[in-house]
C-alpha cells in the first residue's frame, strides 16, 4: 500500500494549495518553510505603521459569479474578503501633455483610446476584440448555475473555442513588442510598451483586461499577508502542519526514489512523497544536485527569460490622495530629466498609490509603492560591500521621494516612512532564482507550454514532484492554486483513488 505521507517544501501559494488538497484527500503532509511566514513572494511587511504590500494588485477569479471563484473557496481565500474593482487599470502621462487612461471596462477604453488616436482605430479594435474574447471564454459553468444553464454555457464555451482559435493562437504567437510596432502613435505606443514585458505574450495582456472588463479581477482589501494567513489557516485547520524557520538543504535520495529531505540543521526528515513547491533552480540543481535533469528540464533554465528581479520602494505618505483615480497598477508620469537610479538608467517612475485601501495605513494616510526594474547581478555585486549596499538603498530612497514630488508637489514633506526591497531582499526571503518575483515568462517561443503544461515530475526520480511558478510560466497567484491542485489530482490518480475537493 502506498505511503500515504507527504513533505512539502515551500509555504507559498503553490505548496500550501498542495497540502490544503492533500489533506483533503486522506494525505498526512507537513510544509517546511525557510521564512516565518507564509504565502512567499505574496507577502507584506509593516513600518513604522504603515503595511508595505509586495505582491498583490488584482485577484483573477475574485467574482462570485466566476467558475475560477470555486478555487479560492475550497482553499479558504474568497471566504468574508471584500473586493475592490478599479476603474482604471493605470494612467500613462505622456511629456506632451497627454494621458493615457487604460480604463477596466473595455468598451470605455476602447472610446477612449480611438478619441486620442484616431490613426490606431484598427489596431485598437483588434486589440479590443481579443479583450472581448477572453471575455466570452471566461463564461465558464459554475456551481451556481442551473443543469440547463451549465450546458448553454458549455456549448457556447465550445463554439468560442472551436471558432476563434486561430486568433487565439495570432495573440498567443505575438509578443508585445511585435504589437506596439503596429501603433502610430508615440505616446500610445510607449503606454502599451510600458504596460506589458516587451517580449510577453499578448494573449495575457487581453485577458487580463478580459478580467478586469468583467469585474473578475477585484483587489482584495488587506493586501496580500492576509490572503496567505487564510490559506495556512485552512491547511493548518485540515490537519496539515506548517514548521517555519526551516530551511531545506537537500532532498533525500535512495534506489532513485525521493524518501524525504536533510534540513540546515542536518536533521533529516523521511516520507513517502516529496513535493517542491520552492525555487525551481534551488530545487533541481542544489537539492538534488542537477542529477535528474535532461535536455527538457534544462532547457527552461538556460534559454527562457524570467520576470526581472525589482527594486520595491515602498512609502507612507500624510496624505489621502482622495483627488488622485483609485487604479489597479498606478499612475507611470515621465521624469524631468532621466536619472540613474540603482545601477538602471529611468525616464519615468510608476506609482501605485493604495487610496482604495485604508487599512494599509493609519487614518488619513496613505501607503505607495514604486516598483523599478533591476539587474540582479549589479545587485549581488554590490552586495558583497554591506556599507555601499546600504548606501545605495538610501540613495535610492532620497531619489525616489525627489521624483515623486515632481508629480506630486509637497510630498516631500509630507512622507513618514520609506523602505527599499531590492533583488536580495527577494532573495533572502524565498530564494527567487536571480531574485525574480514570478519565475518564468511566457513569450511566443515557448508559448506552447498553455496548451501543453511542464511535467510535474523529473526524469529518473521516483516519488518527487514540483508545482508553482516553475513548472507553471506566466506565475501568477491562480496559477500556484492550480498548480498544486493539479499535482494533487495526479497523486490521487496514482494511487488509484477519486480526487476530492470541497469549498466549506
């Protein structure tokens, strides 16, 4: 009879989903986690009493009415959390003058962008029409719906598929840079560019505002810790058991089977399944030292690109901002004069403002973040020098409060508090591959992996499996969901037993 004993290494999104669904069905799993907290990389630290957010800036599957809702349910997330709906996505402020408004409802977008650039209508409403097909293909049978209803929509979810495929395919086949080629436009063509990785697939920047447009996309009010504190309480209240501070230096190997893992501590710990929800890179080539690897596993790590590693500010500001628009992902305004800020030369400086969360700082205040991409070599260079790598954060602090009162006349004055994360923060706290936020992306090179998704498992090891972001590109906080659901549906299926899933 098989083992029914699990160790999971990772108390993200991605593992603790994993030990949630095993719990669930019959497994007795334990997470060991090298942080105190859970959640990784969708995570929140405090300051001086403001909450500095490191993750969170719209949920996929946040409506009730949405069939992707179910998943938040059964792990314990969705359950008394308000969601806030944006109306804008962000706001592009252009040196001429003008601004860009990426607005949440694609039909007011869609007004809004032909009115600024009449010359972009058809490139604008071929975008927009994509927009409106992840829309359709969001219409997915729920729980809610009535036996009739679920197969009208089932049959329309079929037809969608069967007949836009190959734009699906176009959009999935086209990186953003091949997109703003086709604009006209300076100001807009620079807006979509910021919007997106230059080399990303488009078929995620259409349906993301397919979500947004559908009000599916809401940001939960707490931010992010408390989206990660619900998920341990439900895995912790299933039976699971969470052991922080513990970090996982090796996976132990016997007769190529995995039989449990070696701590910092060089304790060892042994059961009948090893699950990596950690860094991909850590996992393959530390933990079991690059030994079952081939062509395939590493080919992800040699040749495609990962979501860069950040410089995260984050501020708290003596000031509501109640005249400036609630947005999902800030408001981007060009700097006076380029600058050199953290070994990266910036034109311009995006600010999410969190003036659709009060809880994020004492009354009448206001927390902000600006996000700045790095380079993760520069970053671990300098780290050698604590002193000069201290030096820079401040630096980086004093430049950061220069530039936002550029747009913001007096904030100077008016800011409390401000924390800089860079690259080996990130690292030091999840132990990101380079430092990256969310592991790999999605370009047309590899899109392939949407409709065929990465193994699970490592060629030649028996009884080992891996879910989160890198077996998953695109990251993001359903994918980790899925991806530990999914593994847990393969466990079952090995075991010749029917998978279970429940949302109390």
């Amino acid at each position: 009879m098989q083992d029914k004993s699990i160790l999971i290494i990772g108390a993200g999104f991605a593992g603790l989903a994993a030990g949630i669904y095993a719990q669930m069905n019959g497994y007795r799993s334990q997470i060991y986690e090298m942080h105190t907290l859970p959640g990784g990389l969708c995570t929140a630290w405090k300051r001086k009493g403001y909450t500095i957010d490191g993750c969170i800036h719209w949920l996929v599957g946040s409506s009730p009415q949405s069939a992707s809702n179910r998943i938040w349910r059964e792990v314990g997330v969705a359950q008394g959390r308000e969601f806030v709906n944006a109306d804008e996505y962000m706001r592009y402020e252009g040196a001429d003058g003008r601004t860009v408004i990426f607005y949440s409802n694609i039909d007011r977008l869609e007004q809004h962008l032909i009115a600024l650039s009449p010359k972009d209508e058809a490139v604008i409403r071929e975008f927009t029409r994509a927009v409106r097909l992840g829309i359709a293909l969001d219409q997915q049978p729920t729980d809610q719906d009535a036996p009739l209803v679920k197969l009208g929509k089932a049959i329309r979810l079929g037809w969608t598929f069967l007949t836009c495929r190959k734009d699906l395919m176009r959009w999935m086949n086209t990186s953003t840079d091949q997109f703003v080629e086709r604009i006209q436009d300076p100001l807009l063509r620079e807006a979509f560019k910021s919007t997106w990785p230059s080399n990303f697939s488009m078929i995620f920047m259409a349906f993301t505002f397919s979500y947004l447009s559908d009000q599916n996309a809401g940001y939960p009010i707490g931010g992010s810790l408390p989206m990660s504190q619900a998920l341990e309480q439900r895995y912790l209240g299933l039976g699971g058991q969470i052991h922080y501070s513990q970090r996982v230096e090796k996976i132990l190997v016997e007769h190529d089977r995995a039989v449990g893992i070696r701590l910092a501590d060089g304790s060892e710990v042994r059961a009948g399944r090893v699950i990596s929800a950690a860094d991909g890179h850590a996992t393959i080539f530390d933990m079991l030292d690059g030994r079952y690897t081939d062509e395939k596993v590493r080919e992800p790590y040699e040749k495609w690109p990962v979501f860069p590693s950040l410089v995260y500010v984050g501020l708290g500001v003596n000031r509501t901002f109640a005249d400036e628009p609630k947005t999902v992902s800030g408001i981007s305004f060009p700097l006076r004069q380029p600058q050199e800020i953290g070994g990266e030369q910036v034109e311009r400086i995006d600010a999410h403002i969190f003036n659709q969360d009060p809880t994020l700082a004492p009354p009448g205040k206001t927390a902000l973040t600006v996000m700045l991409t790095a380079d993760y070599a520069y970053w671990k260079e300098l780290g050698r020098d604590p002193a000069a790598y201290t030096e820079k954060k401040d630096q980086i602090a004093r430049q950061i409060v220069a530039a936002l009162e550029e747009r913001f006349p007096g904030i100077g004055g008016q800011i409390e508090m401000v924390d800089v994360a860079t690259p080996l923060t990130f690292e030091r706290y999840t132990g990101n591959w380079k430092g990256s936020f969310e592991g790999f992306m999605i370009t047309p090179e590899n899109a392939n992996v949407i409709l065929k998704p990465m193994s699970q498992r490592l060629p030649g090891l028996e009884n080992f499996y891996m879910c989160g972001q890198w077996v998953e590109p695109g990251g993001g906080l359903p994918t980790g969901i899925m991806s530990g659901r999914r593994l847990l549906q393969a466990v079952c299926k090995e075991d010749n037993q029917r998978f279970i899933s429940r949302a109390d």
